[in-house]
C-alpha cells in the first residue's frame, strides 16, 4: 500500500522559509504572552505559529542579529543573567534577569538588533 | 673584548649549524626546547594533578593552572560529550525575544492596559466648575 510522507518540516514544526542550516527557526505556541520569538544560543529560534509569514521574516531577521552577537561573544546568557561587552574597548556589563525588563528596546544589544533588522 | 663583524658572523654560523642541523626539508627530531620557557613538562603529571582537583561542576580549572569559571554552569564530565549537560538544558528560556507589548507599546497589544488619563479624567467629568476668583487686574474698587 503506497502511502505519503510528511516533509520533515511538518513533523518537526520547523518554519522551512526562514530556516538555514545550522539556525532552524521553530514553530511554537507555548510562548509568554506577547512574545512573538525568542533567540537561543544553541543556534535555535523559536517563532510564535499564530504569526503571519511576513511577521514571522521581520521576527527572525531580529533574532538573527541576536544570535550573531552571540557568536561573537559580545552577548551571552545564563538562567538568571545577561552579559553584555559591546566591543573590545567597553567595559562588560551583567544584568540580573530578574530585575530586568526583557526584550526592552532600551537596552543597546536589543537597539542593535531593531536598527540591523 | 670587542666584537669585529666578522667575529659576530662566525659566531651567528655556529648557531645556525647547531640549529639547523639537518636541512628544511629533511626529518628531524624535536630536539630540546629553546628560548623563553623551555622547561620539560610532564603531561601525565599535569593530568593526574587536574584530576586530583576538587572543585565545583561550575567551576572547571584548565591546565594551566588557573581557573575557568564557567558562567553557564557547563557541569559534567567535559572529555565526554555524552555524559555532558547541554547549554539549552542548563537555561531554557531565553532573554532575547522581541515582545510586541513593548515595541508596539502595552496601550496596543495588552489586554490588561488601563488608560490612566482616561481614568483620570472620568473622576473629573461631575467635578462642580471652580467659583471665579475676583479679578484684581484692574484697580476697580478704586
């Protein structure tokens, strides 16, 4: 009896247009409220299934510029803070999680991403 | 004694005869280190000593003595990457995460907004008009 495969993207729930090898963007809906995509620093991105295509590009090209400060060690975290080094010449600046207001424009990693995006 | 140029040419020929004993090209044993920090190390000691060290899984010494301090808290075994815990395990949610109620602004997206003007502004609608001040502009009275 013939039958059909899925495509590996159906079963895994990875979002084929945005994804490259090596940055799988997935297909979540158990974010935070009002989270729309998350970066993580295994080379993941976890987008919100209730977006639009079109949302969905203009959240990865977001999360991408995060996962690049990664790369470069400029940013990095942990379960319970946030370590920032803009270049070589300024000084490294740890933020508690929980004190800080995650996601917030205000913060230069998250402006970098917004003007690069 | 002063060293003519010739004597310093000579000199530099010996040591580069010693140095290179057998052409570029050819095999050659390693030799003895020269230079700035030549001494012998021990491999097998520098192992057995890394292994004698009681420290915490977050804090994991290298070899050369000084300490690597983890901030993720990368435990386990690190010559095994079977037994060791992976970074997405150690913190699973990330920080960097566009959050629309914060771009767009809370006034858009949230459902719990509460518009303090607007609010304001209702507990002054049945507010009784202020009485007029009398007007001392001009010298009236007088």
């Amino acid at each position: 009896m013939a039958f059909k495969l899925k495509p590996h993207s159906e079963v895994f729930g990875i979002h084929e247009k945005t994804s490259q090898f090596g940055t799988p963007v997935i297909l979540k809906d158990d974010l935070e409220e009002g989270v729309e995509a998350e970066a993580n620093r295994d080379g993941t991105i976890f987008v919100s299934s209730k977006l639009s295509d079109k949302k969905i590009e203009k959240a990865v090209a977001h999360e991408k510029v995060h996962l690049d400060q990664l790369a470069t060690g400029r940013l990095q975290y942990t379960e319970d803070s946030v370590t920032w080094k803009r270049d070589t010449k300024s000084p490294m600046k740890v933020y508690k999680r929980s004190e800080m207001n995650e996601g917030h424009p205000d913060f230069e990693w998250e402006d970098e991403a917004y003007k690069q995006s | 004694m002063a060293i003519t140029y010739r004597g310093q040419a000579s000199r530099l020929n010996k040591i580069e005869s010693k140095q290179n004993a057998s052409g570029f090209q050819e095999k050659s044993d390693p030799g003895p280190r020269q230079g700035v920090g030549g001494e012998e190390v021990s491999l097998k000691q520098a192992k057995a000593s890394f292994q004698e060290r009681l420290s915490s899984p977050g804090k994991k010494k290298n070899f050369y003595g000084g300490e690597a301090y983890f901030q993720d808290g990368y435990g386990g075994d690190l010559a095994s990457p079977t037994k060791m815990n992976p970074i997405t395990q150690k913190s699973k949610s990330s920080p960097f995460k566009i959050n629309e109620t914060l771009v767009a602004g809370a006034a858009v997206t949230g459902k719990k907004f509460v518009d303090a003007g607007a609010e304001v502004g209702k507990a002054f609608k049945n507010l009784k008009p202020e009485p007029k001040a009398a007007d001392l502009t001009d010298n009236k009275n007088n």
